[in-house]
C-alpha cells in the first residue's frame, strides 16, 4: 500500500505538471483567456497539495491540512471560472470567494470548535461539487448549434469526480475511518482514481482550447488582413447561403458592388501605404451606414462588396446613397494632405432566375458598377434587367465568373 507522503507527491507533481502545461499555453495564446484561470487552478491544487504533506511533519495539528482543503476548494473554483470564460459567460468573483469563504469557515468550525471527521469531510465535498455542477450545464450543453468534445469529456469526468467524492463522504459518513494520516487501501485507490480524473479533466479543457484555437484560424482564413473584414471567400460562402434561402423562400436580397475611384493613381501619387490607410478609412466609413446584418467584404484591390440580406433592389439603392453620403461628407472635410476619397457602386438584386449561382448576381452588381462608372463615377447605378436572365441549361457548368478588379 501507498504511504501518505507518497500520495500527496504524486497530487503535488501532477498539478505542477499541470500547472506549467497551462502557463505555456497562457503564454503562447494570451488572448485565450480561459488558460488563466485553469493555469491557477493547477497551481493552487498543486500548493494545497505540498500544504498538506506538512501533516507528516507536523502530526499534532490540522492546521496544515485545513490550509490544504482551503487551497483544493479555491482550485476547483477557478477551474470552473475557467468554463465560464471559456463560453463568455459572466464571471462572479464573488461566488468564488463565497464558496471557498463558508468552506474554509466550515472546516475551521468542525476541527476546533466541535471536531468531527464526518462533518469536515461534508463541507468539504459540497464546497468542492458545488462548482462542478455550476459548469456541467455549460460543459454538456449545445453551443451553437453543436457539442463541443472537450466540453463533453470534460463534463463526463466532472461527474465521476463528484460520484467519486459521494461515495467518499458515504463511507467517512458510514464510519468507514477515513483519514488523512493513514489510509486503508481502498482510500488509496480513491486517492490515484481522483488523480487520474484530474488529469483527464484537464486534458478535456485542452482539447476545449484546440477547439477554440482551430476556430479562430478557420476565421482568420475568411477575413482580410488589412481591413478585418470579411475576403472574397468569406464572400462566396456568404452568398451561396444567401442564394439557397432566398431560392427556398423567395425573399430576395441584394449585393452591392464597389470601386475606389482614382484608387490606382493614389498609390502612385501618395505611395501603398496611403493606399492601404485610404481602404481601411473606407471600410471604417462604410460600416457605419451598414445594419445590423449586413455584411462588407473586401474581395481585392480597390473593390468591396456588401451583402444585404432580405432586402429589394430598392433598400439596397437606399444603402448605396449612405454609402456615398459619408464619402462625400468625408472628402469635403479633407485638408492639405488628407485624401478625399470617391467611390462607384453597383446595385443588383437576386431573382429567381439566378438561382443558387452567386457569379450571376456578381456579374448583373458588376454590371451595374460599369454603368455607374460610365456615367461620371462617384455615384450609383442598379440594375435591372429586361427581359431577365436566362438560365442556363441544367446538364452545361457553370463557368466562374472573376470579380473585376480596378483603379
């Protein structure tokens, strides 16, 4: 049979081990801020964990394992704020310090001032499941639609950790003589399962973090690197999904297609990076006439697109006129060395001779766009064909239709 001191080693290494996993994950990923409180976690049990080995030196009192229980309460605490964080729920400090407070209080109570081993052992397994049954919902819930399988490993282990610690305060409560000097081998049993689950726990929490760090790449490839917008293929894959609703329900929506005039002699006059400034001014400007719901894609150069979802060719002129609106107020406002900036945009509207193919409606927008170039620029122009396209035979390809890039 493991001794005591033997035990709580293994508990103190495994949560430094833990503990330095988390920090380096804290430290390559700061923005994950989840590794925070689980990094905490690993290194408060860990230090319960050295605090109660202490009893061996000092065997005449409880106070070294009264810290300990303190520490593992606070531990499990900031691994359940963790959860929190990681699904962006709001975190409650206080809930925290309240658990580890009356737990503390309870242990202290039950050691001097009416010594039990079955009520300290009560306190101390409902101060530690408490929080674990705060993060189950979270842990075993749908998040957007689907199971995270971090989550699910994470929240299985929880509850075989809180059966495990039920069946421990069965047996102290039954009188089985649980104790913290001298263990039987059952307990000792116990003592390795829960040393296991901890470290299957976290191993769920970093399977919750790939999960997120995969996510947040997969976002990244659909956005712009200098405006932050949505690219091109964020574009496509938007109006594939735009052109399957409207085509199931007949609701139309509308794209708008834009050029920055003179954009090319911009860059040859000013240099790239006032080009660049001048595109990410414009997406700043043209976001705060968008609604709720609609989304500004730089598809590359000079050229935007915006998608209107649920809107006719008419809101989607009424979008357009903002548009150029802010452009114009911004360029009249320009001195000295400021750049005005002027732009052409080209409006269309889905039908259902489109279809489910998104290159129809960017070619009638970029039509359009033409049309409102030819006709002075800095203005709109919508189309609206008569009679309406026709389609295309179901058995001949689509061919993909490029988006014209311009100065």
């Amino acid at each position: 049979m493991l001794s005591v001191p033997t035990l709580w080693t293994v508990f103190v290494i495994n949560f430094l081990a833990l503990g330095l996993i988390w920090a380096y994950v804290m430290r390559c990923y700061p923005s994950f801020e989840a590794a925070r409180f689980w990094t905490g976690s690993a290194f408060t049990a860990a230090a319960g964990a050295a605090m109660a080995t202490l009893r061996v030196i000092f065997p005449d009192t409880l106070v070294p394992l009264l810290f300990a229980g303190s520490a593992l309460i606070l531990a499990i605490c900031l691994a359940s704020m963790g959860v929190q964080k990681f699904f962006d729920r709001p975190l409650s400090w206080r809930n925290t310090l309240l658990i580890t407070g009356l737990g503390t209080v309870g242990l202290w109570f039950f050691s001097f001032v009416h010594d039990s081993v079955p009520a300290r052992m009560t306190v101390f397994t409902i101060a530690q499941t408490l929080p674990m049954a705060l993060s189950l919902k979270l842990l075993l819930g749908r998040h957007e639609g689907r199971v995270n399988p971090g989550a699910q490993l994470a929240g299985i282990v929880t509850i075989l950790v809180m059966a495990l610690l039920a069946v421990r305060l069965a047996g102290a409560i039954a009188g089985a003589g649980f104790s913290y000097m001298h263990f039987s081998p059952v307990q000792s049993v116990v003592v390795l399962v829960l040393v296991f689950l901890s470290m299957a726990l976290n191993f769920g929490f970093l399977l919750m973090a790939m999960d997120h760090l995969r996510n947040e790449v997969a976002d990244l490839a659909l956005l712009d690197d200098l405006t932050g917008v949505g690219n091109r293929r964020y574009l496509l894959q938007r109006l594939t999904e735009e052109c399957v609703r409207s085509e199931r329900s007949g609701q139309p929506f509308a794209l708008l297609v834009i050029d920055l005039d003179g954009f090319k002699g911009i860059n040859d006059t000013h240099g790239h990076a006032a080009g660049d400034a001048c595109l990410q001014h414009f997406t700043l400007m043209a976001q705060t006439r968008l609604r709720p719901g609609d989304m500004l894609a730089r598809t590359g150069g000079d050229e935007f697109c915006i998608v209107l979802p649920s809107s006719t060719l008419r809101e989607g002129a009424m979008i357009a006129r903002r548009v150029l609106e802010v452009c114009r107020a911004d360029a009249e406002q320009c001195t000295g060395n400021d750049i005005p900036i002027a732009v052409s945009i080209g409006v269309a509207q889905w039908s259902r001779e489109m279809g489910a193919y998104p290159d129809r409606l960017i070619a009638a927008a970029d039509h359009a766009l033409y049309d409102a170039k030819k006709a002075g620029r800095n203005g709109f122009a919508t189309y609206d064909p008569a009679p309406p396209l026709a389609p295309e035979p179901a058995s001949a390809p689509m061919p993909d239709v490029a988006l014209r890039k311009r100065a």
